[in-house]
C-alpha cells in the first residue's frame, strides 16, 4: 500500500490548480484560433502549446536545468532569438520602396507616436516606467522588437505583451481600415501614385551598410537587433551569399520560430499572467497600435501640404512594423476606392521603415530605462 501511495502522490494530477486549469483554457484558444482560424499560426501554435506544458506541475521544464528554462534563458533573457529573427526578416526585406521615396521613412517614424502615447497612457494608469515602456512598443505591432524590449525591461511582462503584439499583428485588417477611413476621404484614398523611379543595385547594397552606420551610432541599445535586420539584409542584396540568404529566411527561422514560441508560452504561469495587468496590457495594446496608424495617417496628410509629388494617405496606415500585412490591406483598401490604384510597393515603404522605427524605439526605451 506504501507504494501504490507514493506512486499516486507521485501524479501531477493531485496539483493542479484553478488558476492552471484556466491557463488551459487560454492556451486551447490561442491552439485553436492559431490551427482553424490561421491567426498568426507559426508563433500562437507554439505560444499556446508552451503555455499548456508550463502549467502542467511537476514537469520539471521550468526549473534550472529544465528545457524550457534553457529556451528562455539562454534564448530569449541572454537577447539571442529576437536578433536572429531579424536577420531573417532582414534576408526577406526589400528597401527598394524606401530608396525610391525617401519621405517614407518619415511615415514609418510617425507610426511610434502610438508607442509614446501608449507609453504616457500606461504610465498614467499605475504600470511602472518599465513596465509602460513594454506595453507602448506593442503599438509598432512588432512581436520579436516587443520580446527584445520585455527581456531587458519587464521580463513578467513577456508572454501578455509578446501574446497581445501577435495577436493585433493578426488583426491587422480589422484595426487599420475603420481608422484609415475615419480620417480619409474617397478621393483621398483613391489617390493613385507613380513609382517614380527605382533604386539602383549599388545603393540597395549601400543601404544596410549606412543605415546601420547611423542608426546605431544615435541609438547604440538598438544595434542587436538593428545590426542583424541589416546583415539579413546585406546578405539578399550583395547576391554573393545565396545559401545564407536562403537558410536565414528558412531553416534558421524556422528553428529560432519554434524556440522563441515555446519559451515565450512557458513565460505565461498562472501566478503571472491572471492578474489585472494582464487586461490593461491587451488594452492598452489596442490603443498603442491605433494610434500609431493615426499618427501615419495624418502625418501623410500633412505632407501633402508641404511637398509637390502628393502621396496617398493610405500608405501612412502602414508605418507599423506588420510586414507585409499592413501594406497589403492597404493595397486592398485603395483597391476598394479606384481599382486601378495599386499601392501595395508604395506601402511597402513606410512598412519597412516601421519596422526600423520600431526597433530604433525599443533601443530608446533601453537607453533612457537602464
């Protein structure tokens, strides 16, 4: 009988809480939004599995040693993963866009206003400097630049920023459009605008060379994840390193997808995530990424005020970090206005330069905070 008891104590069964049991439940959703609805599949798959196995007791996964442990320590808190997710986004990033219509950037810049905002909106709501500072970078829909920036200022934070900044990537095109038209007209949106030119393969190699050179000299915190976007970058455009190019945008992101998932998921305890923060961090998430697509809005319009080649005001929608998905709903946005306007390469402008801006920002918050 003194066997058969220890083996019965021995069960995780007999320790599993309410506040796991609920857990479950949250990581089923993100299984089930990311399997039957294709929300953001390749990171809620892993997400929600890792949530699911870190609120299963008595693992052992979460201990020092523990596989999980090793996936977020040595992954994640040590700022491994991010920046190699950026040099696979870097290998796959075309800055021809912003190259040929240099003011871009500018819309991709006036995107962080909503990071800012949100930042002020946390901070007036009881979160702690670093602890807004997180929440704020989720308004650049940006899920690795968010990770990157909880690891270094609110590692708690992690799994609700990483799980909101995912999931209003995902929404992309329920959020952008109702605020896009909000400020627009139908003539405005119907704006139809000319490639003017295309940039030349000297310049797309110098780019992530000088872009580097003088990002990271202003803001030297952004240069992990800076330094890699342009190395992944260099690596497409130079045509020298094929097989590099190919295994960053594939095998290597793939495995570095997988790891950042499960670790971000095994984050995501029941003592943790079921608090009031939690709600104010998806809440705030909100806020941030719709300002964000405001301040590129109406950033565009203003331009339009200032310069002679008119662009359309659309294209500020897409300053968040959301590649290619922004530019891409905004493509069918002007679309829907004239259907002879394509502005999927023009959004493609202030996209990218979202994703610069976002990172740029993140490196900002580092410096000031710690």
């Amino acid at each position: 009988m003194e066997q058969i008891t220890e083996v019965l104590s021995s069960w995780g069964l007999w320790q599993v809480t309410i506040g796991q049991i609920a857990m479950w439940l949250i990581s089923f959703v993100l299984l089930y939004l990311a399997i039957k609805k294709g929300v953001e599949p390749l990171l809620l798959l892993p997400i929600g599995f890792g949530i699911f196995m870190a609120n299963l007791p008595l693992t052992g996964l979460l201990e020092e040693g523990g596989l999980f442990y090793i996936f977020y320590h040595y992954g994640i808190a040590n700022e491994l993963i991010p920046p190699l997710i950026f040099l696979g986004l870097g290998a796959m990033t075309d800055f021809g866009p912003v190259l040929a219509n240099p003011k871009t950037l500018l819309l991709g810049a006036a995107a962080q206003v909503g990071v800012y905002g949100a930042f002020l909106g946390a901070l007036l709501l009881g979160f702690t400097v670093y602890e807004a500072a997180c929440i704020g970078i989720i308004g650049g829909a940006d899920g690795p630049t968010s990770i990157f920036l909880s690891a270094n200022l609110a590692p708690h934070m992690m799994g609700s920023v990483a799980v909101a900044a995912y999931s209003y990537m995902a929404l992309v095109p329920i959020i952008i459009p109702p605020i896009a038209k909000m400020l627009t007209t139908k003539e405005e949106r119907a704006m139809v605008m000319q490639m003017t030119r295309w940039p030349s393969k000297a310049e797309k190699i110098l780019f992530p060379i000088l872009g580097a050179l003088i990002i990271i000299l202003l803001v030297p915190a952004s240069a992990p994840l800076i330094a890699m976007f342009m190395l992944g970058n260099l690596f497409m455009e130079s045509g020298a390193v094929e097989r590099l190019t190919d295994v960053s945008r594939n095998a290597l992101m793939n495995i570095v997808t997988i790891i950042l998932g499960v670790a971000v998921g095994s984050t995501m305890t029941a003592e943790v995530f079921l608090t009031p923060k939690t709600i104010g961090v998806f809440i705030m998430g909100v806020v941030a990424f719709a300002f964000a697509t405001a301040s590129g809005v109406l950033l565009a319009k203003l331009m339009n005020l200032l310069v002679k080649n008119k662009v359309n005001p659309l294209i500020g929608a897409a300053g968040v970090s959301a590649v290619p998905m922004a530019a891409r709903v905004v493509q069918n946005m002007g679309m829907e206005a004239n259907q002879q306007n394509y502005l999927l390469m023009h959004a493609m402008g202030p996209n990218v330069a979202g994703v610069i801006g976002t990172a740029v920002a993140a490196g900002a918050f580092i410096t000031a905070l710690t």
